[in-house]
C-alpha cells in the first residue's frame, strides 16, 4: 500500500498554502478552511453542512482485507489535502462558490472508536443514531448535509432516511456504486434492524415510501457480483441502471447525465451517494487500495466528479461518500475535487437564478 504522508510532511509541501486555518484536531484542518461549526446555532444560515462520519464495519482489525484504520482514516485525510487549494474558486467554471454559498465544517460525528472493531447490534445503531442526529440538525438549519464517512449505515442509510423525514413527499436517488447494496438483509448481523453494506438500499425503500425505484438512478455497476432477481426487480420496477459496460459502450458521460433527470421527475428532492468503489481499478490510482472490493472496469475520477457536479446544479438535498479508497494522498483529492464541484454546481445554479 502507498504510504500516506504525515501531517508534518503535508504541511512541508510546496503546494499548501499556509498553515494558517481553522482547525478540528492538531492534524485535521476544516474543509477547505471553512469556519468550524462546533455548536447548532452555528450551522444556521449555512447553505452546505460538512459532516465527518468515521464509521468501518464488522468485527476485527481489518475490513475487505485493508486495516480498518486506514479506513477510519478518511475523514481527517480528505480534509487534509483539501488545504492544498487555496479556497473555493474553481477554474473550470470561473466562479468562486464562497461567492455565493455559506459553507460550514460540523466536524466528525462522535462515533465511538469500538463501533467499528465490535460488530454488535446495539453498537451499530448507536452509531447510525448519532451519525442521523447531526444530519437532522443540517436538514433543520436548510442546509445541505455533506457526509464524509466509509461503511453503511452511517454514510447511506443515515443520511437517506432523514431526508425523506424532512422531505416528507417523493425523493429520487442517484447512486454510484460498484455494488447494489439491495439485499434483502445484512450479511454481517443477519439483523432486521441494520441496515448495513450489503442492504441499506433495500432497507431504505422499505422503510422510506417516499423512494421509489422508479426514481432511482443507479450507476457503475459491472461484472457477475449481484444475483439476477436482484437487479431484475429494480429494473422492472423501472429503475434507470447506467452499468459500466453501457457508459462505455452507449451512453457515454453525456449520456449519464442526460439520464440523471430521472430521479428528478415528480420528486420534491434528491439524495445524492456516492460509494467510491465505483472507481475500481480504473481510478487515479491501483484498484487494490480497495482490497476485495476492487473491481476491473471501473468509472473514472473524472466521470465522478462530473456527475456530482451535474448533480449539484440540478440540485441535491444532500451528498454522501463512502469506501473512499485508502492510502492514497490523490483518492482523497478525488473527494474534495468531487466534493467541491459539487458545490460549484450549487454555487452555478444560485449565480444563473439570479440572473432570471
């Protein structure tokens, strides 16, 4: 595995501009230097609610094969090499979106550092508790909850089901994924109440009527992982299912985003996931960062960040990551670049509304 550097070899860089900013920890700057939000009454007004959610799943040191440390490592790394840009002006499109949007960091949801070495029920939904608390707190300032996190529940179903609490009418779903995620139930726990890696779809829609397969967009996946009644289901069910192999061969990038506005169709809000497996071995980088969960064909980083970018400016009620692959200093910039067009779509669509 790559060796990440540390903080101290990060702040000698040439390319971080100061070693002046808001800070969470020591080691852990705010998200792209945004102010601290460390209290409620600070994420109000906020257009984007930054919200970490140091989450691994299962029992043990290690999850699919890599140190779960690594893992819960994400949420300081992302931030870390977000202070290598020097704010929130993006190039690309010549708009600075602290121009136009308040952006806070909430910091990391205090999750207990045993959730994530003991598998249990109870401990699980703890976590899941906590992670929906400060999503809720987001929701309720009118802001757009930005989670950070690694495993399911607490960077999917967490954040799915207090949006459509708040939403309370119909919401439609883009999600990338390697995996569906839309087993009938975890495999870890075996558990009708967790709702865990290999579920959190399935048990999102049967908890939330306000989604609706037929306002699902569901993209990346490839290959012979999945069972045929699975993926059969949701697209009877009228499903728009983008695999990797009909982005390659027939739709193209301008073909995906086309197709995104079948979540939006008849729904008063979109849900926004982003499960970076999707990149599989066809990232910046080697797909074995990802251990067993790598994947040949995968979606590239440009492909990502451009759909959440689109997703941004069509709007978006709020945007999860999770298996962000470890130990990579440029999979972690992969999210903030994600991350930030992200907003740069929402700070465009703020900018040409004003002009009407």
């Amino acid at each position: 595995m790559p060796h990440y550097p540390t903080w101290d070899q990060i702040l000698a860089g040439k390319h971080w501009r100061t070693t002046h900013f808001p800070r969470i920890r020591e080691d852990m700057p705010t998200f792209l230097g945004v102010p601290y939000a460390i209290r409620e009454e600070d994420i109000q007004g906020a257009d984007v609610v930054i919200i970490g959610s140091p989450f691994a799943a299962g029992w043990g040191k290690k999850y699919s094969g890599v140190d779960k440390a690594e893992w819960l490592a994400a949420t300081t790394r992302v931030r870390q090499q977000s202070i290598r840009y020097r704010g929130g002006y993006v190039q690309d499109m010549d708009i600075d979106i602290f121009e136009h949007l308040k952006v806070v960091d909430y910091g990391d949801v205090d999750i207990p550092i045993e959730a994530s070495y003991e598998g249990t029920v109870e401990r699980i939904l703890e976590a899941q508790d906590a992670v929906e608390k400060r999503v809720k707190q987001a929701l309720n300032a009118g802001a757009v909850p930005v989670v950070i996190g690694q495993n399911s529940p607490c960077a999917s179903y967490a954040v799915g089901r207090p949006i459509a609490q708040h939403v309370k009418g119909p919401v439609g779903m883009v999600s990338l994924d390697t995996h569906w995620d839309a087993f009938p139930y975890d495999w870890a726990t075996k558990n009708d109440h967790i709702a865990g890696s290999t579920n959190w779809k399935d048990k999102l829609l049967r908890d939330c009527p306000e989604y609706a397969i037929k306002n699902l967009v569901e993209i990346g996946e490839r290959g012979m992982l999945e069972e045929a009644s699975i993926v059969r289901r949701f697209l009877r069910e009228g499903c728009c299912f983008m695999p990797m192999w009909k982005i390659r061969t027939e739709l193209g990038i301008e073909g995906v985003v086309k197709n995104l506005d079948q979540a939006y169709q008849g729904t008063d809000a979109v849900y926004a996931h982003f499960d970076m497996d999707v990149l599989g071995g066809a990232g910046p980088t080697e797909g074995d960062l990802l251990g067993e969960l790598a994947e040949p064909m995968g979606m590239t980083d440009y492909e990502a960040i451009r759909i959440a970018y689109e997703v941004g400016r069509k709007g978006c009620a709020g945007l999860s990551f999770l298996c962000i692959p470890p130990g990579s200093a440029i999979m972690y910039r992969v999210i903030v670049y994600a991350l930030t067009y992200f907003m740069a779509g929402m700070a465009k669509r703020k900018q040409e509304e004003g002009k009407l």
